[in-house]
C-alpha cells in the first residue's frame, strides 16, 4: 500500500475495535498480561508527589511503583459477539494491593447499516486518552486534566453504547451511550455520598430512577489521509449527567481533540514517524449556590527518530474560576515533560522522563525523575510502532 494511514487504519488508531472496521475470521480465545512498573524520585516530599501525580496508574512516590499488572482476556464469542475483560492489579503508596476490573463488555460483529453495540463496563468514549489502557500511553503518567475532570482510573462505568460508522468518503464515526453516573469512577458526577467537590459535601443520589439519572456521553470522530505521508483523527465529546452536590444539581463536560500522524513512504519497522496529540477539555459543575467552571488541556508530540527509540515533550495547563487556591484539584497548574524511549522488542521497552511542575498551592515548582519499565506477553504485548 502506498498510503501509510487509509481509512480503515485511522479507525483503528482511534480504537475502533477492528471486528468494527473490517470483517474477517473467528479469533481464538487470547490471553495477555503486562506489567509496568516504575522508580524515580522527586524535588518534593511523598505526599507532594502524590498529589501532583493524581492519576490512578501514575508514579506517585519517591521510590518504586508497580503503577498496574494487567490482565486482559478477549475473544470472538460466536458470528455475533465478542468480548473483552481487563483486570488490573496495583500497589498503593502503603504497600497495599488494589484489583479493579477496569472493562468487561461486548461488542457485536454483524450488525447491519455500519451499526455496533458494546455493552459492559467499559472506558466512556470521551476524547482520545481516557479510554486508552496504561500500556500504550506516550508518557509515564496520565495528562492532569484527565486526571481532575474524569478521575484518577478514568472515566468507567457499566452501560451500553451505539456506534454508527456514517457512509461517507472519509472515516466518520458517531457514538452515543448512557452509563451509570455514581461510584469512585464517576468524579464529575454523583461519585461517592461524603466525598468533597469544592467545599460540597455530596449527597446520596445513588440508583438510576429515570433517564435523568444516567450519565449520557455523545462523540463524533473522523478521520483523514490529508496527503499520501499525513493523516488526522478530529474528534469532539461530550457529557452531561447529575452531581451529587445538591438534590438536582448537574454537570457537562466538553472536549475536543487532535491527532496528526507523519510517516514516510519509506520507513523500517514505522519509523521514523511524528506524532502530535492535543487535547482540550471544560467542565460546568451545577452546585446549590453557583456553577464552577474549570479546564485545561495538553499537547504532546512523539518523534520516532530510530527505529525502537522515541522522544517525546508535552505541555499541560488546567485552571478553574474557584476561589480557593488551596484546593489541589481545582487550582492553576502546569507541567512540562521531556521523555525518551526505547523499545528493546514489540514486547518491553524502558522510559526516562523528566516533569517540572507548577501548582498554584505550592511555594515552588517541583521537578521529577521518572524511570519506567514494560513488559508484556501475549494479547496487547506488541505495540504498533
């Protein structure tokens, strides 16, 4: 093929699951398993690191981390299913073991008209990094707006979601699902009753009593070969359900995000390749006395400059109109990361990457070193170079 990236393909970089883009032959029953850990430390005290490193499968202390060990079983169930689950086990900062049953749905494979359901619980489609796995992010740690708006794990939940893959000459791709909005995962939304949003303490909303009480999420991507060496993903979200701050209070979220690919015509194993990323995300948060307002984004770009080597920089902002700089959730911050990393196989590979960061709450800004070992054997072991 001359093209590098052609339609199929660029639904599959969005992570349209491919019995979705093209049919083909049963697949047998497929086990995987990763680990990632990490080891580095920082300018700051351990329970600074671990609120900058909010996310739920970043580096959060001074030391080691085994950030997750994730195992992922899926295959073709018959002409019209498949499934998936993943089941990740981590350490917490006081040496304890966490399991969590991060997805576990079906898609189906037949039907008509460019349709498919995937039911289960399973990652929103919401933007292009929440529903990514650890193991194929581009950096050690997980952008912080994502981090703040969707949660330390993500943005999970049970639910259902229809996908409709429009008939037009380019990829086009329209989603919409309704999902559970309470528990740990749902942040933004009911969450946990006693949990704190910006000094509103929440209340049990919990128990999805009328269609009200679902968190709803939309998403339309598309994707393009903007030449024979470029292609694009361009994609916008959105989310609205209730909070748990007041008795009918509610939230919407809004993102819009950004993938350019460069690859030439000539390359070894895909490389050398450029890769630019940008995401940019706001929240409206219905509370009794107001709405708070807060967002943010990152842009990242990875250049495969060898074959198996890649570097990587990428700069964050988030911000909210509270006016408690105190908060660590909701105040000014900024990070900027540097990496570089190399792949020894499609199956492990080693990272060093360095943040700076600066958070409204902090005195001074707080540098870190981060050093990150993968490996993985079976399904998801080979990474797309």
């Amino acid at each position: 093929m001359k093209k590098i990236l052609g339609v199929a393909a660029v639904g599959l970089l969005a992570g349209v699951p491919a019995a979705h883009a093209q049919s083909g032959a049963a697949l047998p029953f497929e086990l995987g398993l990763i680990g990632i850990f990490a080891a580095g430390g920082s300018s700051a005290d351990d329970e600074t690191v671990a609120a900058l490193q909010g996310g739920g499968h970043d580096p959060n202390r001074n030391g080691f981390t085994v950030q997750a060990l994730e195992l992922t079983a899926a295959g073709t169930v018959d002409p019209y299913f498949e499934f998936q689950t993943n089941i990740v086990l981590r350490t917490d900062t006081a040496g304890g073991t966490e399991v969590e049953l991060e997805e576990a749905f079906l898609a189906s494979r037949a039907l008509p008209a460019g349709l498919q359901v995937k039911a289960g619980q399973y990652y929103t489609e919401f933007g292009r990094h929440n529903n990514q796995h650890a193991h194929v992010w581009g950096f050690v740690d997980q952008p912080l707006i994502l981090t703040r708006l969707l949660g330390p794990d993500g943005l999970r939940a049970p639910g259902a979601r229809l996908a409709w893959l429009a008939p037009l000459p380019w990829y086009s791709e329209v989603y919409f699902g309704g999902q559970n909005a309470d528990g740990e995962n749902a942040v933004s939304f009911l969450w946990e009753p006693g949990e704190s949003v910006a000094g509103h303490t929440l209340m049990d909303r919990s128990g999805a009593r009328r269609l009200g009480d679902l968190l709803w999420s939309a998403r339309w991507l598309n994707g393009f070969d903007l030449s024979d060496t470029v292609s694009a993903n361009l994609g916008v979200s959105a989310l609205a359900g209730p909070n748990a701050s007041g008795p009918d209070t509610n939230t919407r979220l809004y993102g819009a995000d950004l993938y350019v690919k460069w690859k030439p015509l000539a390359h070894q194993r895909g490389f050398p390749f450029l890769a630019w990323q940008t995401e940019i995300l706001r929240r409206d948060y219905d509370t009794p006395d107001g709405s708070l307002r807060d967002g943010g984004g990152y842009s990242q770009l990875l250049w495969g400059f060898a074959p198996g080597w890649l570097a990587g920089a990428r700069a964050e902002y988030a911000d909210s109109d509270s006016p408690d700089p105190s908060d660590a959730l909701r105040d000014r911050r900024t990070r900027y990361a540097l990496n570089l990393t190399h792949h020894f196989s499609e199956y492990s590979k080693l990272r060093l990457q360095w943040n700076r960061d600066r958070a409204e709450h902090l005195a001074e800004r707080v540098n870190s070193i981060w050093l990150q070992y993968e490996i993985g054997i079976g399904r998801h072991a080979a990474h797309v170079f």
